[in-house]
C-alpha cells in the first residue's frame, strides 16, 4: 500500500467522522459525536502512515511542495483538534472543524497540486527544514481551533445576551477559555518554528537572519496579532468578544501568510 492509497483512505476517513459530527449536532446523541471523534483517530493514525511512507519514498521531510504541505496541515489540525476535544469535551465544534480538515484535503488531492516528489534543492536539504516547517505548521493548527472556537464564541455569546441559547449548548465563557488556551498553544510553537527556527535556519542557508521575504513579512504580522491577543489578555484583562475578533484575524492573517503569499507575493519561501 503506498502514500496516496492511504492519503485517500485518511480522507473517507475524515469525510465519515465529519457526518457523524454533523448527525450529532442535529440528533443530539452523544454516541454519534463518540464515533465521529474515534473516526478522527483512526484517520490521524492512518494519515500519519501515509506521511510516514511519503518520508520514506521521497527521501526527505513530507512538507517540500504544496500537495506535502497541505497533507501535514490537515495531520496537524486533526491532531490539535483530538488534543482539544479529548481535554474539554467540545463535541459540537466537531463538525466545523472537519470541515477545515476535509477542505485542507481535498484542496491537497486536487489536480492543481501536483502530488509528485522532487528532489530537494540544496538549500532545503537540511534538519533544520524539519524543525521549522513542522512547529510552524503545528502552531497554525492550535490557531485554526482558536478561530472556530472564537467563531463559536461570538455565536453563543449573542444568543446568551437575546436570552435565546438552546439548552446543552457550549457556554460562551468555555468557548472563550478554550480559544485562550489554544492560542496560549499555539503562540509558542509559531514563534519557535516560524521566527526563531526559521532565522536561525536563514542564516546557516542564506547568510542573514532576516531578509524581508514577503513570508517572512506575513508571518512577523500574524506573530503580532497573536502576541496583541495574549497581551491584552493577560496585561490590559480582555476577554470574550475583543479577544474573539482578534483571534480570527490572526488566523486570517496566518491563512494569507501560508496561501497568499504563495501564489501572490513570490519569494524565497514560495512552493513550486
């Protein structure tokens, strides 16, 4: 069995944990939102396989071209999503989150992202390539869990102040922690994998800790977002809809860092 079989199998899977959640979020049956969450496992063990094989078929990190790198995106976000369901119990976040997961994938599978493996230029043959890229995408998934529960958030905290919040539904303080939490995640494992690694990584490659690529660029302005949201919350107290508002245009920002500046903004950083 090669990579992309079990790639493909890892998609069912997710696709199939994703109705579940959704099966869930309309029946209310607390199995269902078990099963979609096993589902989710099973398809992380089985996508984890797949980037296992990938490694060992090309030769080098699973994350080198585009296809590579929305593959370990959507690992990543599946992981930090079992993390978090698993620790606080956030079933009906379930169904949007796979969303993400399954848009991840299917844009990876799609013939605009050609799944072949090139050798890797000299410039990439390096360990460093493996801590920067892989904590500077496990990063920007805690942050994708932020956005959803900050989504959430903003949802629940109108229906709490209409008086109009269905009964069992998630409060909008535990939303508001649990966004806290992630990007408290989060924050640490960008700022490591995409600032400190990627310096240290530029200069061995390139001569120079900072060389103003555009990524380099979008990423430094997602770590500020992020580095406002945690600092008006610890220093300055706010919390609920302020921090919820920044912890999505963080996320935004991070998307246009990892999408935009790819196919808008060309730069050293920038995927064939």
């Amino acid at each position: 069995m090669n990579e992309s079989t079990l790639f493909a199998i890892a998609f069912f899977t997710y696709i199939g944990a994703a109705f579940f959640y959704f099966f869930y979020l309309f029946g209310k049956r607390e199995n269902l939102a078990k099963m979609g969450y096993t589902l989710s496992i099973l398809g992380l063990v089985i996508h984890t396989a797949a980037l296992i094989l990938r490694t060992i078929e090309s030769g080098h990190a699973p994350f080198t071209n585009m296809y590579e790198s929305l593959s370990f995106l959507a690992w990543s976000a599946i992981l930090a999503y079992v993390i978090i369901e698993g620790k606080f119990k956030l079933r009906k976040a379930g169904p949007y989150f796979m969303l993400i997961v399954i848009g991840l994938m299917a844009l990876a599978s799609s013939p605009l992202m050609p799944a072949n493996a090139t050798p890797l230029v000299p410039a990439l043959q390096s360990y460093w390539l493996w801590l920067h890229v892989s904590v500077t995408l496990l990063g920007e998934a805690f942050f994708a869990v932020a956005f959803v529960t900050s989504i959430m958030y903003l949802i629940a905290d109108s229906r709490e102040k209409r008086g109009t919040a269905k009964e069992g539904a998630i409060s909008s303080e535990k939303l508001d922690s649990v966004s806290y939490r992630c990007v408290a995640i989060g924050f640490p494992l960008f700022t490591l994998g995409g600032l400190v690694f990627g310096m240290v990584w530029a200069y061995k490659a390139w001569g120079t800790y900072w060389s103003w690529d555009p990524k380099e660029v979008w990423s430094l302005i997602t770590w500020f977002v992020f580095a406002l949201y945690l600092h008006s919350r610890v220093v300055m107290g706010w919390k609920g809809r302020r921090s919820a508002i920044i912890a999505i245009l963080g996320f935004l920002a991070a998307l246009f860092t990892y999408f935009g500046v790819n196919y808008l903004l060309a730069g050293l950083h920038s995927y064939a």
